[in-house]
C-alpha cells in the first residue's frame, strides 16, 4: 500500500501542491499524513502516525526528500526505520526508490558519505580543541565556581558537620556538580 506524507514549514505555506503531486502518484488522499511544523522538531503527529500505521510491504511516498528530513542523518535515521518496518520509500523529485537495488545502492551511498561526514567533523573537532589546549586554552564550559567560591565550598566541605546539601543550597549548585569540583566526602548526608 502507498502512504503519503507531505510537510510545510509554516502556516503560510500551502500542502496542496504534495497533496496533488502524491495522488498522482497513486497514493489514497486518506492515506497521506500531513505536519506543518520544521523539520528540524523531532516530533512530528503525522509523520509518527505514519510511522505507526506502517506495514510489510507498504511504500511511503514523499514529493522531496526534505519534506522528510532536515538533515542527512535524520533522512537516514527515518528510513532505516522504514525498512525495519518492512517497507520502502519513494521520492518522486530526486526519482529515489529504495524498493528497487538501484534504489537502495542510492540510499546505502548516501548513507555512506553522511557516515564519512560525521567523522570527518569528529576529527576537526577533536584537532581544533587539541590546537586550543595547545595555546593554553581551556575549552567548554565556564566553571560554575569562581575561584573565590570554590575555596569557600572547599573550606565548607572539609566540615563534615555542613551539611551537603546545605553547601549545594548556599553556591546553588547540584550535588553531581559538588562531587565533580570537589571529589568525594566522607560522612555525606
């Protein structure tokens, strides 16, 4: 069976056009689900109904692959669970059908650069933060505590009568913070 999907960013923007182009390609109007919303939110009501109504066999059908996903790797992400689901996509623009072997070459290559992508990111991040450290840098985040305020909290912490969260409260932070600036403590309460 085919499933249609078609997305718009805004409310401004009309469907129609997928609607007509996903009947033409033989897709039942009661079978297409619609968002209006970014592709960028992980939470889509019709793209996850689709999802959920998805069967052995069926074919979902999308005008262009950005009606889909935002980006490569949620592309990818959604329609390997497609073919979990046993079925298979179709986008009429970029002629993509993964229920045919050229159509799945296609998508597995894609897959492919979007994999050699993300590690080639990795490795510039991990250059750039190395450079960084090499120039006395110290990248991430700002500490929480002030040097002034960490010796305070140091001080208080050598107290096993100050209570901890007592020592959390005062600097307002989270215990997980206390334990990472501060190590362990006997005594905890």
């Amino acid at each position: 069976m085919l499933l249609g999907y078609a997305r718009v960013s805004t409310a401004d923007q009309n469907l129609e056009a997928q609607r007509t182009a996903l009947m033409e390609a033989g897709v039942d109007p009661a079978r297409i689900y619609t968002d209006t919303m970014s592709g960028a939110k992980a939470e889509r009501p019709g793209l996850a109904e689709m999802m959920r109504s998805l069967r052995p066999g069926d074919v979902v059908v999308i005008v262009r692959l950005d009606r889909l996903g935002r980006s490569l790797l949620d592309l990818l992400d959604l329609v390997r669970r497609i073919e979990r689901a046993g079925a298979g996509l179709r986008s009429l623009a970029e002629t993509l059908d993964t229920t045919t072997p050229t159509g799945r070459l296609l998508f597995h290559l894609f897959a492919a650069l979007a994999e050699f992508e993300r590690g080639l990111i990795r490795e510039r991040t991990m250059a750039g933060l190395a450079a960084a450290r090499a120039r006395g840098a110290k990248p991430g985040r700002k500490p929480v505590l002030s040097p002034d305020r960490l010796a305070l909290a140091k001080l208080l912490w050598s107290n096993p009568a100050v209570p901890i969260s007592q020592i959390c409260s005062e600097f307002r932070v989270s215990r997980r913070t206390l334990y990472r600036e501060l190590g362990p403590r006997t005594g905890q309460d």
